[in-house]
C-alpha cells in the first residue's frame, strides 16, 4: 500500500511545483485507482514490476468506470505513476523507480495500444 504522507507529500510537492488543483485532483484519482488495484492483487508497491504495471492498466480498464484504455488515458496514468515512483525512490520508500517507464515504453511503443 502507499502510505498517506507519501501520498500527500507527493501531492504537496507537485503544488509547490505550480500544478493547479484540477490536475492535483486528475493525479489523486490516478493515485487511489493504483492503491485499489494494490489491494485487489495484495502485492507491494515497491515490488512491482513493468508486467504488474501493465496489469494495473488492464485492471482499472476492466474495473474502473472512468478509465478507458486508449493512448491518451494511458499515457497519462503511467506518466503520473512514473512521477510517483521517481518521487518515492528519492524519499527512500521504494528501490526502484523504472517499473513505470518500463511499462510505458512496452504499452505506448510505436504511439499505439
């Protein structure tokens, strides 16, 4: 699970950064569809890998009512993820942070699904 302190001092640092509460919101709703797939397939954050990140996506398509799987809903998914991981490897809560890009780069190859 992700804790609440990284998940709001992610949050937190994105504000610092300028990003407007519409797209805080848009990163949020990303953020807890990826801790309710964490809690359907009881596996830990920092453990996961490319495959489980792309089963991530395959699963909110599959469960969550406004998520659909095109380039542009997925991009956006995995680009906040990505930051979230890059975000919690520097606060030394996980190892490694490519898990993410991995998944991007084998689902978004070539622009297409």
């Amino acid at each position: 699970m992700l804790g609440r302190e990284y998940a709001e001092g992610f949050l937190r640092h994105k504000a610092w950064h300028g990003v407007g509460d519409s797209d805080l919101k848009r990163d949020w709703l990303h953020i807890l569809m990826l801790c309710i797939y964490l809690g359907h397939c009881d596996r830990c954050l920092g453990d996961l890998t490319a495959d489980d990140i792309i089963d991530a996506v395959a699963w909110c398509g599959r469960n969550v009512a406004d998520f659909s799987v095109d380039y542009a809903s997925v991009k956006e998914f995995l680009d906040i993820l990505g930051e979230l991981f890059v975000f919690l490897k520097e606060k030394h809560a996980i190892t490694s942070s490519l898990a993410p890009h991995l998944a991007k780069s084998q689902l978004l190859k070539d622009d297409a699904l």
